[in-house]
C-alpha cells in the first residue's frame, strides 16, 4: 500500500468516528446560525403527479417479523410478472413514507425510517420498467404527498442503467430499481462536519426496511453500493461533482425489486 492510499484511507476512517473533544466544529452550523431551514423535499417539477394507494394494509401479508427476518436475504433472480401499483405503494411507504410533520412551518418530516434529527437527506427515484398502471419511465417519489411525478417520459434506459450500475445486468431485468440520492445540506444545516457519516447510516435504515418489506409481499431486492457516480448522477439529471452548493444532490445507494422466481 502506498503512502497516497494510506492517507486516503485514513481520511476516510475518519467518516466512522464519532464526536471526540479534538474534533470541535470549526464553526457554528446553519441551524445555530439561524439561517433559513432546508425544505424536507424537493419540489415538484411542473409535471404529471400520480397519486399512490394507501389501502395497502392487507398487501403486506401475514409473515410474523421472526419471519420477514429470517427470509430476508439478497435476491439476484426475479420472476417475469410486474408489480402491483399496491405493492409499489407500499415498498415506497415503508422506505421513506411520511407519517407527520412537525415544526412551526411543517419542515420536518417524521416517516417510517429513523434519520439523525429527523432530516431525511433522501430522495427516492424509480426505473420503471414493469409495474401495473404505470408507463417505463424514471420517476421520483413525493414523499410529502405519497405519490410519484414523472421525472423523465424515457421508454428505453436499460442501456445505460446497466453501465451506470457497473454492468450489473441482473439489475435492469427487475421491474424496478429503487435509487436513493443524498441531499447533503439537509443534514449539513443541523450537523455540520459530522452529518456526512449520520447520512450513510441512514441509508442502511431505508435499504434495510426495503428488504423486510419485500419479504412481505413475496418480492426481493439486492442492495447495490457499486456503481459509476458519474453515469448514475448524469442518468438523473443531477449536476456534476463535488460541489459545496445547498442544492448539490448525487446518488448514493440502489436496488432492484422484483417477484420471487420460487
């Protein structure tokens, strides 16, 4: 190992630490600053919004959590039949579904994951490609009102998802494939320095609820952590990085969902 990679590995350790007394902010953080709050989700384009069923109670099944855990487990293969708008619902509630607001101007959200403050950096977007009621195309979930716009009317992406994911060819055969991008500034706004680690354990929050979920409904998924940023970030429309702006946003985590094949 040379010297190079040596120190980025210990720039990067660093990320796992929690607070210790030589780590003091260098300043006060945005919140303590009382500059204004960030909105806890982006804003809708001027596009079609679809809203999504909330009767999904009975989707879920009747698997016992000591069940739901132990089947839990990576799935790679997955049957040809489409997703119920139900059942997409659902996976979509249960990752980052929106349970109350809170605040003087309802700008914190509270949902079925935890996240360090109640901040939520997260975004969801979904390559559909087979899921009933639903043209192919790449969505964006509105967590505020439980439903989806249409991020992008595009028919054909496999291609390029497939490179954007490192060539994972499995992946783009799923109905769906869930993406998760940061907007670091959310959690930056109350945390400063430290919000960047909060952030990547919140995203193994979401993912982990997307596996017990799809344990549920008789799906799998496999969460995917490898992946060409750049592709996967031009693929969304997202700006090129790194950037310091509050309105930088970059992908972070993916998984493909689909029925069992068993």
């Amino acid at each position: 190992m040379n010297d190079l990679t040596k120190q980025k590995i210990l720039k990067n350790r660093e990320l796992l630490k929690a607070y210790i007394a030589a780590d003091a902010a260098p300043e006060p953080t945005d919140q303590q600053q009382k500059l204004p709050f960030p909105l806890p989700e982006k804003e809708p384009r001027s596009g079609e919004v679809i809203s999504l069923p909330t009767d999904f109670e009975k989707t879920a099944g009747e698997k016992s959590l000591y069940e739901l855990i132990a089947g839990r487990e990576s799935c790679r293969e997955y049957a040809p039949e489409p997703l119920t708008l139900n059942e997409l619902a659902f996976l979509l509630w249960a990752t980052q579904g929106v349970r109350k607001f809170a605040g003087r101007f309802q700008q914190v959200t509270f949902r079925n994951v935890p996240s360090a403050g109640s901040r939520h950096a997260f975004e969801t977007y979904l390559f559909i490609q087979n899921v009933e009621g639903l043209a192919p195309g790449i969505y964006h979930y509105l967590a505020s009102r439980h439903a989806l716009e249409v991020w992008e009317d595009r028919k054909d992406f496999s291609e390029e998802l497939e490179r954007a994911l490192g060539g994972q060819n499995f992946a783009v055969k799923a109905p769906v494939v869930f993406v998760w991008s940061a907007m670091p500034y959310r959690m930056e706004w109350r945390y400063g320095l430290k919000s960047h680690k909060y952030m990547l354990i919140d995203a193994g929050h979401v993912c982990e609820n997307l596996y017990l979920a799809c344990e549920a409904i008789g799906c799998g998924t496999c969460a995917i952590g490898a992946y060409d940023q750049e592709l996967l970030d031009e693929l969304l429309g997202f700006g090129p990085g790194p950037s310091a702006e509050k309105d930088y946003e970059c992908a972070v985590y993916a998984a493909p969902v689909g029925k069992h094949t068993k």
